[in-house]
C-alpha cells in the first residue's frame, strides 16, 4: 500500500507536541517491516523530517513554497497535496495534526489532538479560531476515519460534531521507553530542589495560577524548592509570567528554561522532586507521562483527559483553584510516604504507553480506511 503523510506544519522547537508526534511515529513506522510505502511531505526547511522519510519504504518529499506562516501553508497543502496523491497513485492520506486536506480523491484519516479552539475565547485569536474551526469541522466530516488520543477526546468529538462512534478510533500517545525511565545517566542541570512544569508557553497552560500556588508554598510552607519551568512558543507570554513572578516576591526562585530537546529532559525530569501540570485542557498531555516513567510524582489538573491519561497514579487538583493547587503540590513535597505510592503507581502507569502500540493502531486505522475506500 502507498500511504502518503502530511508532515507539512510547524515543526520548529516551539511547536510542542506536535513535532515530538511526528517524528516519533516516523522513527517507529521505520523500525517495523517495510509492508507499505510511505511518502512524507514536508518543508524543504523540514531537514530532521525529511532525513527520517528516507529507506526503509520511505520517501521523503520536500515541499516548495512559503509555507512558515499559517495561510500561506494552508494554501501550499491545498495545492500540493491533491496533485501529488494523483502523481504518486497513492491509496490513502494520513493527516496526523488536524487539519486535512480535501479533495484528494483518496481516502483519508484525520489524526485530531486538539480542541483548543473550541474551549477557550480567548486562544487562539479570533479569526485564527474561527478559521480553526471551520477547518476542522471540514476535516471530521470528510475524513474516511478519525484518530484521537483519548476517550475524552472521542467522547468530545461524537458529540460535539454529530459523529457515529464507529468513525473516531482512539490511539494513546507513545512514550519513549529507552528514553525517559529511571535508570538514564546525565545530570540535572538545575541546583537544589525543585518543583518542574514541562509546557508550551501559552494562556491555557495556566502557568500563573502554577506560580501563585508556588508563592503559597513558599511564604506560608518555607519550601527550599524552585519552580522549573521548561517550554517556549510565547515570548510575550514568558515576559507576562515572569513580571507576575517579580511581583509575588518570587523571581529568583523562578527559572524560565526556554525549549529543550528530548534528549535533554529526561536528567531534568529525574532531579525533580513533583511534576505539576495545571492545564486547563489537554487531550492527552505526554509530559506527565514521560515525568511518570522517570520516577516523578504527578499533580495534575483534574480537568478534561488528564485523570484518563494518569489512571490514578497522580494527585488531581482543581486548576483554576490557586489553593488546591497549593495544597496538592505541598503534600506531595512534604508526605513521604504518599511521594513512594505515587512513584511506584506512575512507573506502572507509564508502562501502558508505547509508540510501537501508538503506530500499530494507526497503521491498522490506516488499513482500514484505504479498504474502505
């Protein structure tokens, strides 16, 4: 079968999940017998794309075009896509960030991992939203099948759009198990206690109510820890939280990282003492995995696919309260014995997690719609 991938899509450091998605699933779909062959589109820019979408039944193909910007990518893949489906006589698309592209005359599987659009009026802008939206309605209806990462996700999209069940089949994402476990060497490079949140710098992530939780743990507990946190994507954003950081009195005890590469975070997710994650939205949420399958304590937001994804090896706690959060996070800091429970929990939890299992669902979602047809 001739399986054509749309790679085409922000994938610098600061895109988030879903750059670490792509290239996941390509170096998993080359690990496996090469039953199919695969094109990948991408950005000529798109160089550690493009490397990976060679041998093995693989062909990379590099996308002409000013595509850095969100219309004019949008029309680049409008064009491109449809015509190179006929050239190369391929028998399904897969779209694995969204949005797809209609008109290919093949069958198609939308991989949708977000609904932020939807959830907040405030992020993205309005017309970006709106536009948003409107593609994504497009996708779900027209799609052969649709990939999601959770039954929260499943649930929301059935309901939200109309959808038979039977059309939206769920995938968890991977985890690198070689990578992020307990027995990787590297150090930290972060002195002292701390407490670590990995995330895309934006609103819905929550990071000030995350920092004003901090502040109650360190005026009314006296913790020694700091607060990490690791991620890019907003640097007016990063200037907002680390103003409101000054203002709490909490500024030294604060350390912004910016982006860092996956090989990097494990150490980092090791020498921390509890993982937080207060987002108000995740349709999966991989960093608390990966801080799971490191041996780290999880506080995370009790909302949307987050209490799924931890299946009860983290504390849940309110996001939009600052003092649950505070409460959560300093019992975890401070009970030993709840820490030791929630490791061993989070270390079995993680175990459920594969990107061989995450592929194999998607090629067998794939197989099915190019059967379809």
């Amino acid at each position: 079968m001739r399986i054509g991938i749309d790679g085409i899509g922000k994938l610098g450091a600061d895109a988030g999940g879903a750059r670490t998605f792509l290239l996941n699933i390509l170096d998993e779909l080359k690990g496996l017998q090469a039953d199919h062959q695969y094109y990948v589109f991408a950005s000529r820019r798109a160089k550690e794309v493009l490397e990976r979408a060679q041998g093995n039944g693989f062909h990379g193909i590099g996308v002409p075009g000013p595509i850095e910007g969100g219309i004019p990518r949008t029309g680049v893949r409008q064009m491109f896509l449809p015509s190179q489906a006929r050239r190369l006589a391929l028998d399904v698309m897969y779209f694995p960030n969204n949005f797809l592209v209609p008109f290919c005359g093949r069958p198609t599987v939308v991989h949708v991992r977000g609904l932020v659009q939807y959830i907040f009026s405030d992020y993205p802008p309005l017309l970006k939203a709106l536009g948003r939206r409107m593609m994504l309605r497009l996708s779900v209806k027209t799609a052969t099948l649709i990939l999601t990462n959770s039954n929260f996700m499943k649930a929301d999209l059935c309901q939200r759009f109309r959808l038979p069940p039977d059309k939206v089949q769920v995938v968890y994402h991977g985890l690198n198990q070689q990578l992020f476990n307990t027995d990787g060497t590297g150090q930290t490079p972060v002195d002292g206690p701390y407490i670590l949140y990995v995330s895309v710098l934006r609103p819905y992530k929550n990071h000030g109510r995350l920092l004003q939780a901090f502040q109650q743990l360190v005026s009314k507990e006296g913790i020694r820890h700091r607060l990490v946190l690791v991620g890019g994507g907003g640097p007016t954003y990063q200037k907002t939280m680390e103003k409101l950081a000054h203002d709490l009195g909490i500024g030294s005890k604060v350390l912004f990282m910016g982006n860092r590469d996956n090989t990097q975070l494990p150490p980092i997710y090791r020498g921390a003492d509890l993982f937080v994650c207060p987002s108000l939205f995740e349709s999966f949420g991989l960093p608390v995995v990966e801080a799971m399958a490191c041996g780290t304590p999880v506080v995370a937001s009790n909302l949307f696919a987050l209490p799924e994804v931890t299946g009860g090896a983290a504390l849940l706690a309110d996001p939009e309260s600052v003092s649950e959060l505070a409460k959560a996070m300093g019992r975890v800091i401070k009970d030993r014995e709840l820490r030791a429970q929630m490791i061993e929990k989070g270390l079995q939890r993680a175990e459920v997690f594969s990107w061989r299992k995450t592929v194999l669902g998607i090629l067998e979602t794939i197989e099915k719609a190019a059967a379809a047809g």
